[in-house]
C-alpha cells in the first residue's frame, strides 16, 4: 500500500495511516518511484494540490501527476482519492490544474473516500454526472488518544471564573479570524469572557491580526502550538470557536480535535458539524459571505453560549461531553479501518 503523503507528522495521517495497517495492508515507506513495482493500492490525499514557487514549477508539477495517474491505472493498480475540500482554501473557484486531477480521480479512482455527508452533492455541484456510487463514507479518526500532555500550556492562565473561547489551528484568512476579533471587540462590555487565539500563520496575516486585536479581552498566540501542549489548552477552554468561510471548507480536523476533548464548538456549519445528529450539542449557523452579517451571527452564537453557560454550567460541559462520546464510538480508529477495508477490496 503507498499512502500519500507518506510522513505521518500529522496527526490526521498518522492517524489514518493506523487505520491502514488495521486493514491489514503494510505501508510502503520507500522511495515513490519503487512504489509502482512494489504496491498494489495508492490512496492519495492531497494530490491535486499544485505548488511551486514558480508558474514553471508549478507547471511541471502538474505534468508530473497528470502523466502518474494514468501509468498507474493501465499498470491495473488500485486508486483511492479521499474527496477533503471543495477547492483550496483561499481560493474562490477551483483553479485548473487541482480540477483536472480532481477530474480523473472521480472519473477513473476505483474508491473516493469522503469524511462527511455532504461530499456528495459538493461533488455533483463540481463535476455533474459522476459515478457517486464509488464515493464511500469513512469516519475521520478521532483525537482522543493522540496528543499526550507533555508540555503545559503556558501562554495564557485563565482566571477565576472566566469564560475562555479558544480558536486552535493555522491562522488563515479563509478562518475569518477578522470576523472573530471584531466580534470580540463587539463584547468587550461582557467582563467574563475572553478570547483565546492559538496558531501559527505568514508573518504579514500575523501583522494584520495582532494589529486588529489590540482588545483587553483578546490574546493572540501567534506561534506553532506544540502537541504536548494541546490537552491542558483544551483542557483550559471552555468551548472552542470556528467561523470557517465554507465555499471551500468541508471537513474541519480542528472540529474533531474540539469533540475529542470534550468541547462544544461556536462556528459556521460545515460538512462536519452537520454530520452531528443533536445540533443542539452546537453553537453553529449558516456562513455569510457579507462580513457584518457574519460578525453578528457569530457574536449572537457567543452570547447563546455564554446564556446557557451562566444558567447551567453542567449542561452545557455535558454537550461536550455527549460529543466526545459520539468520537469514541463512530470516528475510532477501528471504525475507520473497518470502512477501509471495505474500499480496499473493491475490484
């Protein structure tokens, strides 16, 4: 089995690369170009992302994977695409080379592995008339057991009686973490409540962030948040806030990270959450491309929150929990081999 990309310093990757040899198949961690003669299934993820430096580059990468796919399909190799994204995140169409290799994948991959219901009609809605009777739902593999508290976190001590609303993860402008910090600012008033923001970004969206977020009830910690850090933070916040732009987001590995800790999410709806049954385990609402409608519906999900916080702390802690619970039994390790290994088998 070759799984691309093969380094497993993602928790995600290491997670599903797990889940692989819990099918039963041995990964191959040699050089790519022995792969053809060495493995029998590909599953890539990511694939048809196309970077470079340089148009040129960029150019040959393309050519490169363009002329890979169809070596390995007449070479009668087995071909799985996990479907993650609508497009890249910071784009607002489907750029031509990542559409021609997604093409191909739903065109002639013998699987397409989806992480969430909606991949589906996202899909139709890109590429109409495919084959939808080869796109497989797979459980995304949850965080419970991946990150060991090794390192406490340190950036931010939460006080008595404090409310902490924490984003975790790349800081990216498709996050809309500007819409975050104005919404913030919009609660200063709100004594109790402050907002925790955890990630690493460029240099220049940093700048643009630390200079919106000059608010008391704000911290910015603008750094690579390492993994042994990440159970007391989570363990420190009180709900964790995602108001993802969704024109290209499906999946969100920063929700599943939220319920395997036990915490409650305030965001935008997207694939993921919608996949949960009980929406009012949720603080979610549709996403608006119009900014202050986006500030407002994301300050209103906050004060529903904080509402339901002020009047029964338990109740809502057992939302998180209750989600948490959802990850142990439907997104395990085990759960996703399971559904592999029905992917894996197909003809």
């Amino acid at each position: 089995m070759f799984f691309w990309p093969k380094s497993s310093l993602n928790q995600y990757i290491a997670l599903m690369q797990e889940a692989v040899r819990a099918t039963g198949y041995e990964l191959y961690n040699g050089r790519a170009i022995y792969a053809l003669f060495r493995c029998r299934v590909f599953h890539f993820n990511w694939f048809e992302y196309v970077g470079g430096s340089s148009r040129l580059k960029r150019i040959m990468r393309f050519i490169m994977k363009i002329l890979v796919l169809p070596l390995l399909k007449v070479s009668g190799k087995k071909i799985i695409f996990t479907f993650h994204n609508k497009m890249p995140h910071e784009s607002t169409k489907l750029p031509l080379f990542p559409k021609v290799l997604m093409n191909w994948f739903f065109r002639h991959a013998n699987g397409i592995v989806i992480h969430c219901t909606q991949s589906i009609p996202a899909a139709k809605s890109i590429f109409p008339g495919i084959d939808t009777s080869r796109m497989f739902y797979v459980p995304h593999p949850n965080y419970t057991t991946a990150y060991h508290d090794t390192e406490h976190y340190s950036h931010y001590t939460k006080k008595p009686g404090e409310i902490v609303l924490t984003f975790i993860g790349a800081l990216c402008p498709y996050k809309c973490l500007e819409v975050l910090i104005e919404s913030a600012k919009k609660l200063s008033d709100v004594r109790d409540i402050h907002f925790l923001i955890c990630g690493n970004g460029s240099p220049e969206y940093i700048d643009k962030l630390r200079s919106l977020s000059d608010g008391s009830n704000i911290t910015l910690d603008a750094r690579f948040i390492e993994d042994g850090e990440i159970p007391s933070l989570m363990a420190m916040s009180d709900a964790v806030l995602l108001p993802y732009r969704t024109i290209s987001e499906l999946n969100s590995g920063a929700s599943y990270l939220a319920f395997s800790f036990g915490k409650t999410i305030i965001g935008t709806r997207t694939g993921t959450t919608s996949d949960i049954d009980d929406q009012s385990l949720l603080y979610c609402y549709d996403y608006t491309e119009d900014e202050d409608k986006h500030v407002s519906r994301l300050k209103d999900a906050i004060m529903k929150f904080y509402a339901d916080f002020k009047n029964d702390e338990a109740s809502v802690k057992r939302k998180g929990e209750a989600l948490r619970e959802i990850m142990i039994q439907k997104h395990s390790v085990e759960e996703t081999a399971k559904a592999l290994r029905k992917i894996y088998s197909i003809e």
